[in-house]
C-alpha cells in the first residue's frame, strides 16, 4: 500500500486497483504539489464539511466518477450537486471494496462557507476516519482537539498508522497531538494540518523528535513524498 501526502490534511492511499483520496484541498492550497485535474481516485473520504477539506471534492468526483464518503449531511449536500455518496455518521461502520470505513468523533466544526453570499451551510458532524486496508489500520484524525476517547480508540484498534494535526489555532497543537499519540498507541503517527498558511506554522520535526523520546516513531512527510506501509 502507497501512501502520499498533499499537504494540509489531504492524504492519498493506492491499495490494489483501488486510488482513496482524503479530503482533497489542492486549489488554493500553497503547499499542494499536484493539481486536481492530475488526481485520480475512485473513492473520495471527507472529514468533515470545512471548505480547506472539501476542497476539490466535486471536481475530483466529477471526472472519475468517484464515490464521496462522509457524514449524512455532508454526503447528502454532495448528492445534491450531482455526486455519487455514501453517508454514515459517527460510530457506523462499513465495509467497501477497498476495505473498512468506521467514523469516529471529533471536536471541531463543520461548515461550507460562502463568501459571495456571506452564508455557512452547516454539514453535519466532522468525524475522524478509521481505515482498514490491506490488513492495516489508519487512522486519519481530520480536525479535532484533544479528546479522551481516543485511549478508547487505541484500545480498541491496533492502529498502524495515525495522521494527526499540529497546526494549533484550529486544531490541537503539538502538545496535545503529542497526548493523543500516546492514547492511540499507534505505530507511526504522521502529522497533518500545519504549515499551510502562517497562521498553522509548527516545528514537525521538533514534534517528530519529542515522539521518540517516548518510544512512539514519527515521520514527517513533505507535500507529494510517498511511504509505503
């Protein structure tokens, strides 16, 4: 299984015949490497309803006839536009053709905005994602504070590979990622969420280098590096 990053919280697994792009913000994202029009994915998993999340979720869908995963609110406002979905919502489980997709909690928002009307369109719940492929378990956080039922989460999956924010401002900062590394007892935690625009700037491998000092291994991955898991 392939793994490559695209910058912010935008994450992309190949696994088989199977392309899974995580809340793809490619437009108008300074760090991207990639252009939406380059991706390909035939299945497209949302965090949640924030515009630097859905990013290009619509585009994407459009030309490769991909399924949007998320919330029901979320994936409902996609049906809408034309898309094909399948909503869930936090606690639910489902098994795909890549694989398993269970949400989980987080503790963050979930709005589209709409600068020319100034409107927010609520989107339901934002959630993590758990994801098992390949005989492996991610666990992408998407946006969320500290929260403690994430020593729940480790205690109840073995968890491979965790993307976590460090961003801080919006998201946990480092600290409280450092916390929450330790809660889900994951193998390799990879942070996300940082570093895009001034406001998010953080030391990764400063993060990275206090994990170890646990014994919790950490990489930092750069906008379009690739690691296998």
């Amino acid at each position: 299984m392939e793994i490559r990053f695209h910058g912010h919280s935008c994450v992309e697994i190949a696994a088989g015949d199977h392309r899974l792009l995580i809340d793809p913000f490619l437009t108008g994202n300074p760090v991207a490497q990639v252009k939406a029009e380059e991706i390909k994915a035939n299945y497209i998993l949302l965090t949640h309803g924030h515009n630097d999340h859905v990013g290009d979720t619509v585009q994407i869908a459009k030309a490769n006839d991909a399924t949007v995963i998320g919330n029901h609110e979320l994936a409902t406002y996609l049906a809408w536009q034309g898309l094909k979905t399948r909503g869930m919502h936090i606690g639910g489980a489902h098994t795909f053709p890549f694989g398993r997709v269970k949400l989980t909690q987080a503790f963050h928002g979930s709005a589209y905005e709409l600068d020319d009307k100034q409107e927010l369109i609520y989107l339901g719940m934002p959630t993590g994602l758990l994801l098992t492929i390949d005989g492996k378990t991610i666990y992408h956080a998407g946006d969320t504070g500290l929260f403690g039922d994430m020593k729940l989460i480790g205690e109840l999956h073995q968890i491979d590979l965790a993307f976590l924010p460090i961003g801080d401002n919006f998201t946990m900062g480092p600290e409280d990622a450092w916390h929450a590394a330790q809660f889900l007892k994951a193998k390799l935690v990879v942070p996300i969420h940082y570093n895009t625009f001034p406001l998010l700037q953080q030391d990764d491998q400063a993060f990275v280098r206090r994990l170890a000092e646990i014994g919790v291994e950490g990489k930092v991955l750069a906008p379009s590096e690739t690691m296998t898991l």
